[in-house]
C-alpha cells in the first residue's frame, strides 16, 4: 500500500489538543482474527500429534510469527523449521479468511471518527503483508494513511521500531500519537517508542500503567478521550 510523507506542521491543528495520529494494531483489536489465528495453530498443532492448551493461547498471542513459532516448537518439540510451520500456520489462516472477518465492537466508530475529524490513522501490525492486505478487504484500506507490516521491518513488535517507523512517516512526533493495542506485546513496542497508549485486552491480560489506559471496549474510546491523552503528557 502507498504510504505518505506529511511535514509535522501540518498535523499541528488548533482543534487537536496535541494529538497529531492515531496508529492502531490490527488482530485483536481492530478485527476478531486472534480466534483465527489460535485455530490455526491449534488445529495444525493437533494433527502434528502435539495439543494445545488455553495457557498457550496466552503466550502466542499478539505475535510476531517468529516469536510464536519459536515458543510453539520449545513447547512441543516438533520436528519442523520455522520456515515450513510458517507456511502451514498462515496458509490455514488464510483460509479461514476466504469468508472476512468480523469487526471487533466499535472499531467501524472509531476509524469514522476519525475520517470525520482528518486524525491521521495507520495500520502497525505484525502481520505479514499479505495478510494486511487480506483483512483490509474487510476493514477498509481507505481509513488509513498507509499500513506497517511486520515483515517489512527489521524488528517487529515488540521492539518499538514499527511505530517509530509509522511516526515518522507521518512526520509526526511518538508522544502525539496515541497507539491502539490489544496484546502485551504490542503494548511493550508502543510505550518504547514513547508513545501513549490504549489497551484493550483481547485475550492475555495487561495492568493499567504510566502513560497506558486499559479499557474493555473500543467502543469507549473517542475523540476527546484520544486528545486528553496527549494533552496531559505534552
């Protein structure tokens, strides 16, 4: 997908109390793929003779592939590459794709909201690209200014690089860009990147901290609430 450059003083609006971006992860919070995700490497899992469990949903969740597939051989020892149980994992996630995928509550809202107001958005995801590109069928590619993906950075979450990458793409300073997140993981790579940020926890659990507000639903969040996260820490 296009991204775009757009100089800084162009985000600077009179009406933003400071918030220059939004940048929301995908699975999980945006979109109801972690389930999708869980049945593919469970049921993969189970036919290799190797069953899983709830407590490995909790460690696998948020991704990326590398750090999934590297926890799921330690556990059960099978004898496969990284590379083959890749291409197994997310050919059985596409399929499980071919019908869309629903929306999580009140993301449709939220990404209206902000077309409505000309808050910047983009996609920062550990997914692959083609992935990304799938799920933005159902998503809709038009509410973002560009996508990040997890295999076109060198270090993915939860290193902070895709968001630092995203702000500045933006041209956009981290602690004026509220982050969207659902997973420990994704938390960990926002706030390293200086950014503030919302939690909505979509399977493993994530504490209230500095800088971080855990919320149950998307459909809390709005603009105003976008804004007084930035506003007490500018």
């Amino acid at each position: 997908m296009t991204t775009i450059s757009t100089p800084s003083g162009s985000l600077d609006r009179a009406d933003g109390g400071g918030l220059q971006a939004v940048l929301l992860d995908m699975d999980g919070t945006l979109v109801d793929t972690e389930d999708f995700w869980w049945r593919a490497e469970a049921t993969l899992f189970a036919e290799l003779g190797h069953p899983l469990d709830e407590a490995d949903r909790a460690h696998v969740v948020g991704g990326p592939m590398t750090r999934v597939i590297d926890y799921l051989v330690e556990r059960t020892g099978v004898e496969l590459s990284q590379a083959e149980l890749t291409v197994l994992i997310n050919q059985r996630f596409v399929d499980l794709l071919a019908d869309g995928v629903p929306l999580m509550p009140g993301a449709e809202r939220l990404l209206n909201t902000l077309d409505a107001h000309g808050i910047p958005a983009a996609l920062v995801s550990a997914s692959h690209r083609h992935i990304i590109d799938l799920v933005l069928r159902s998503l809709g590619a038009e509410h973002f200014a560009f996508t990040v993906a997890g295999d076109e950075v060198a270090r993915t979450k939860p290193h902070p690089d895709p968001y630092l990458l995203a702000a500045a793409r933006l041209g956009a300073e981290p602690a004026r860009c509220v982050v969207v997140e659902d997973a420990p993981t994704g938390v960990r790579a926002a706030e390293a990147a200086g950014c503030p940020v919302i939690a909505v926890p979509s399977v493993a659990r994530i504490e209230p901290g500095p800088g971080r507000l855990v919320l149950s639903s998307l459909e809390l969040v709005d603009l105003d609430l976008l804004r007084s996260l930035v506003t007490v820490r500018v």
